[in-house]
C-alpha cells in the first residue's frame, strides 16, 4: 500500500525529463547494458492499512526471531552443487512487503523504531482488493516466482521472511538483513492501495539521507540504476503503464520516509507493482499469470543491473 511504515505524504516536486526518457528507453528498448540514470523527487506517502486488526491480546512488541533472512528447504544433492549461469556468485534479498499474520499482533508492529529520518512503526497490516486478497499474500506469490526466476540464473536468493514469523520483521530489520546479506542488490515488493481511478506501478528509490543512523550517499545511484532498469522491464514484461498518480507517470519516485530505504547500505528499491483498491488494476493482481509476468520483469531488471 502507499506507503506502508505509514506516514503522512510528502510534497512531491517535478520529476526531471531524464526520468521519463530513461523509462521510455527501457521500455521500449529493453534496457540493454547502458542502463538508465533517470532522477525523481520525493512523492506521497501513507495510505491507511484496510485489514482490520484481531481483537485477540497482541503479544509483546519483543522480536519474535533474531534478525536473519529466511532459510531456504533442504536441498538435494544436485541443488547443493555450486550455482552457474549469468548471476552466479551475486547475492539478492527479496523483501516482501509486510506479513498476513500481522494484524494479530498489533501492539508488536505499532512500536516505535528508528528509521534515520524519524521513528516509525514496526510494520503495518498493508492493503487488501475489495474481494479480500491481502497485498501481504501477493506480495510472497511474486517473491517466490521471482526467487525462482534469479535462481535459475545462477543468482543466490535470500527472502527476509518467508512464512517463518508471527509478524514482521520491523522496517529496520528488513534493511538490516539485505545489508548483512552484503547483497548486490534488494528489492521490497508491494501493491498499493490508492482511490479507485488511481492505476500502474511505480519503483520507490532512495533519497540523499543522512543522519540518525542512516547514510544513503552510496546507494542512491545505484539503486537509481536499479529501479530504472526495473521499471522499464516490467513495462514490457507485463503491458502495465507506469503510476498515472505518482510520478509524473515515469514510473520512478523518490523517498526520504521509508526506513527499508534510509537504513539500507546496499543498492534497494521497492516497487508497488500496482493499486489493489482499482478493479481494474486488482484484477491483474489477482492473476496468477499476471503475477508471473510481475516477477519476470523484476527479475529481468534485476538481471540487467547485475550484468552492467
């Protein structure tokens, strides 16, 4: 949902011209190795959480597991050989954004944490289509197709959760495991939840931030690469228009309040790969084949970043 450690929204100012020529070019050309460089400013924030939470006792807000990534099922033997293939000995960390069990533990995802801007809330319950499907649901369907996808090309995969937790992790947790990792690469998936009308998918990058903690001075161009290239293939590997209602329709925008971003020391992006609140846009969500097409595109983002 938009967007979702939950604060007010943030002015947004003009996006640059380069911003859309790059998503054009990657669009429309793949993206090849040159790659764009395409700049944004900041864009909106908050969006009300639409699953009601549990009147069941929250437990406390203590961490429910130590902060590590998820781990993977045992391998067979021809799994454990040393991956090949154009990723090989690349790291990625998917993140999928919030947790379907975190409305039962609202008192743990309301605490406060820090997120070099300010303090936030741990997590929230993020947003649902009218018919019930919880963006945290689609949010580990594309992880897991996307996981697949870098897996076959040689990539090692790493989620921050994976169905192994009551709740979370906290926004700084997240960050904290992509850094830890030493990734080349992260990237938050997410569905937003917007007015109806409001359609497309937008890549949320980094902006310039530091202090309490955080520095993003090293990541901003890179994760700039990142998300550019990102946006222009899931244009093509999906047939979706970039946000007509964030950004400037380039598809790209910028943050200072999300602490996935700020804490991260690693290239990170998130992507709201569409409004889960608009039919039309719910009705891809909910496509298992569409959901396909989403994790391509990431995927092949990922991939050109990587390659250079």
């Amino acid at each position: 949902m938009r967007h979702h450690e939950s604060l007010p929204p943030t002015p947004r100012r003009p996006l640059r011209l380069a911003a859309a020529a790059a998503l054009l070019c990657l669009g429309l050309a793949g993206c090849g190795d040159g790659g764009g460089t395409a700049q944004a400013q900041a864009g909106p924030s908050g969006g009300a959480a639409t699953t009601p939470p549990a009147t069941s006792a929250a437990p406390s807000p203590s961490r429910s597991k130590a902060a590590s990534p998820s781990k993977s099922p045992s391998k067979t033997p021809a799994e454990s050989a040393a991956p090949t293939g154009p990723l090989a000995g690349r790291t990625v960390v998917i993140d999928p954004g919030h947790n379907p069990r975190n409305h039962l533990h609202t008192a743990a995802i309301n605490r406060q944490v820090g997120i070099g801007t300010g303090r936030k809330e741990c997590d929230t319950t993020g947003t649902a289509t009218n018919g019930g499907y919880a963006e945290a649901e689609f949010t580990l369907d594309v992880a897991h197709r996307l996981r697949d996808l870098l897996r076959a090309q040689g990539a090692t995969v790493l989620l921050t959760y994976d169905r192994d937790r009551e709740f979370g992790p906290c926004v700084d947790e997240r960050a904290r495991i992509g850094n830890e990792a030493h990734a080349d690469a992260v990237v938050s998936v997410h569905a937003d939840g917007s007015a109806v009308g409001n359609r497309g998918f937008h890549v949320i990058l980094p902006a310039l931030v530091r202090g309490g903690g955080a520095n993003t001075s090293k990541i901003v161009e890179p994760s700039r690469d990142l998300g550019t290239r990102i946006a222009g293939l899931f244009v093509r590997s999906t047939g979706s228009s970039p946000s007509n209602y964030v950004g400037g329709k380039t598809g790209l925008d910028v943050r200072k309040d999300l602490g996935g971003l700020n804490l991260s020391t690693v290239p990170k992006v998130f992507i709201e790969c569409g409004n889960m609140r608009d039919p039309e846009d719910a009705a891809l969500l909910t496509s298992p084949g569409w959901r396909q097409k989403a994790a391509q595109g990431i995927a092949d983002g990922i991939s050109s970043y990587l390659k250079g």
